[in-house]
C-alpha cells in the first residue's frame, strides 16, 4: 500500500512539474515584447 501511495505522488509531482513549465513558457511568450520594423 506504501508503494502505491509513492507512485501516486511520484506520478502527480511529475504533472504538477509539467505543468509549471508549460505555465512558465506560456508567461515568457505573453510578456514577450512585440517585434516591430519599420520600412522607410
């Protein structure tokens, strides 16, 4: 029961992880600043 106990964990740690980077590269492309050229 131990065991099943520590892979659930494991398991819901790694998603939690996933998710944070997914979350993260989300952020750094929302804050991005837009590139913008001008032709003259």
């Amino acid at each position: 029961m131990v065991r099943i106990d520590d892979k659930v964990r494991e398991v819901i740690t790694k998603i939690k992880l996933e998710e944070a980077a997914i979350a993260h590269r989300q952020n750094t492309i929302d804050n991005a600043a837009p590139e913008v050229s001008v032709a003259t």
